[in-house]
C-alpha cells in the first residue's frame, strides 16, 4: 500500500508534480541531514519512509512531501521517484557482525537494486550512499582511494552487501542509469535519532571509555557528507566513486576528544589487542547461548583494531569537498544528544565541565 502526501507541519497539501530532490533513509543520520540541508537550500523535498512515529517525529516541521512505502515496493519507488531530479539513496540495514546476512541483503542489495531501477525509469540522478567499508583498506596501513581492491576487511555481512549494492548500481548504470557514488568514513553530528554512529560518543559520555580499541578511523562531519552529496549530485562524473573522508585519528584520541567535550575522565589507554581479540571471541560464544548476536562479536571486534584510513583527495579535487574542524563537530553532536534526552544521565556533569 501507498500513500503519499505532504508531512503534517508541511506547508502545502497538494503534493507538486516534480521535485527536486528524493530521499531514502530520510529518518536515518545521512538522510535526515541531506533532507535539512536541501530544505535550507530552498529545493523541493520528497522523502520516502515506512509510516511510524519515528518518521513522523525526525520530519516533523520540515516542509517535506511524504511518500510511504518500502524499497521492496516498486509502485511506492515509481510514486516516490517520479518527476525528481536526484535521488538521494540513504537507505541501508547496518549491523556489525557475522548474523543477518539475509535481511541485509534484501535491504542493501534487492533494495538498492529496485532504487536504482526505479531511478532509471524516473530519469532521475541517483546519488548511491555506499560506505568506505565497500573499500578495501591497504596492508601497509597507509590510507586507501577510491581504487583499493578489496581485502584486510573482515568479510562480514555489512562489507558484502554494500560491495554488492555497489556492483547493482553499477549494473543499472550499464543500463542507462546516470548515478555516482559517495563513501563517507564515520560520521557523527546532529539529527541522529536512532542513534546510529552517535553511540561511540555517547558511551563515551556516559563514563564507558576507560579503554579505547587498539585501531583507528577517519571521522567526519555528517553535514559536510551532506553537502558532498550535493556536490556529487551536480558534478560528479557517472559511474564514478567519491570517497567523503575527514580527520584520521585513532580510536585513543578520538576518545580522549569525546570525553573532553562530555566532561568525563580522559580514557585510560588502548585495551590490549589480545583482550580484544578474547571479547570478540567470547561475544561469538555468547550469542550462540542468546540466539542473538551481541554488539561485542569477532567481527565488530575485528573492525576495531584496524585502522580504517582513507584519501577523499578525489572529491577535493573534483567536487570541492571539504570538512570542519572535529572538535566542533564532536560540541554539536553532544549538545544535539543532551538537547534532546539522549545523554541526559551526565547533562549535570557536562554542563559543569562547560
């Protein structure tokens, strides 16, 4: 079933013809950040979301048209798609693991594929919001680009089926389908509902962060990602990739940052790796004994002592992408999270601190 129409704070109760930009995932950290930036930009908005209280409460007061339906839904694809001029796919399963294999492939894969179609047959730009896990990361630890082959990566689920969504984007472009692809590294900002990427700060606010993971990532903004996937959007080249990088530090330091910023004590040093190792290890058997799988696992654990470094200098270059200072980037996400009752537990503590 679908139904379409404005959100209830929107402005206007008839639904306009075309459109300028479609959005996936538009309740997830990427898509509700694409969806306020494109709002500010004065561009035309349609989003498509399963119909619950969540969409309704991260759309709220945007002058969004709102589309329901579900990526394994074809009709609600071709309502959604019809008349836009981009489509912003944001949708995606993300879990860290080695379970739920089927579901992300349905997804992230049939669901990328049925977008890109639906894209296709709409003669709409899409702009695909992979991930850098798609990418391989280099043996000698010096940071990969776009044209890294697969490999050091674990080959867990999330890895496959976003390499795979990417192979079914590419198959459409084989099609006639005008798409580019972005790869942002880890994001944290404001607008994370869920939260997604936003629990490692706020674990670490909430006093969790006495030992750090032995390895490191690239961490940006999640609103300069949304502006390069505008960037994308106007002068990126078809089929080409764009890896939407930031600021590489290592999981001890960007701790130390988080815990600055939260106003709690500063991390006590990298855990060892074989105590890591023995986590992941004893997670792995734990689930078992659960029938669930838990956030600590061998694959999640893996991840963690790899130092995930890559070069946006592609998108630099081609688009004009740039980032902002992290620190900055860290104040706002927190003080999003406190705003609204995520951290609420250390709100005394941080404002203190402040």
């Amino acid at each position: 079933m679908v139904t379409s129409g404005p959100s209830r704070a929107a402005p206007s109760p008839h639904p306009v013809p075309g459109v300028d930009v479609v959005v996936t995932g538009a309740t997830g950290l990427v898509g509700n950040n694409v969806v306020r930036l494109a709002v500010s930009r004065g561009e035309s908005v349609r989003a498509l979301v399963r119909p619950s209280a969540v969409a309704a409460r991260c759309l709220a007061g945007l002058p969004v048209e709102v589309v329901h339906g579900s990526l394994e839904d074809a009709t609600a694809l071709d309502a959604a798609f019809g008349g836009a001029r981009v489509v912003v796919h944001a949708a995606a399963m993300v879990h860290c693991g080695w379970r739920h294999l089927d579901e992300m492939t349905a997804a992230n894969v049939a669901g990328t594929r049925a977008v890109a179609a639906a894209a296709r047959r709409a003669g709409a730009r899409l702009v695909h919001v992979s991930s850098v896990d798609a990418i391989g990361l280099r043996p000698d630890g010096l940071p990969a680009d776009e044209d890294t082959p697969p490999g050091v990566m674990p080959e867990c689920p999330y890895v496959v089926t976003k390499r795979e969504a990417e192979r079914a984007v590419a198959e459409e472009i084989g099609r006639g389908l005008d798409a580019v692809i972005v790869n942002p590294v880890y994001m944290l900002g404001p607008w994370d509902w869920k939260p997604s990427s936003g629990r490692m700060l706020l674990e670490v606010g909430a006093g969790k962060g006495l030992f750090a993971p032995p390895g490191g990532n690239d961490f940006v903004d999640v609103r300069d990602v949304a502006a390069g996937i505008f960037a994308a959007a106007a002068r990126g080249a078809t089929g080409r990739r764009y890896i939407l990088g930031g600021h590489s530090l290592t999981y001890l330091d960007a701790w130390r940052l988080f815990a600055r910023v939260a106003g709690r004590m500063q991390p006590l040093g990298t855990a060892p790796t074989a105590l890591v190792r023995a986590a992941g290890m004893a997670g792995d058997v734990a689930s078992l004994f659960l029938r669930r799988e838990l956030p600590v696992n061998s694959a999640a654990t893996t991840m963690s002592m790899l130092r995930h470094h890559f070069s946006s200098r592609r998108a630099e270059t081609e688009l004009g992408y740039a980032y902002r200072p992290l620190d900055a980037t860290v104040a706002d996400a927190w003080g999003w999270f406190l705003a609204r009752g995520y951290a609420g537990a250390v709100r005394g503590r941080t404002e203190l601190a402040r």
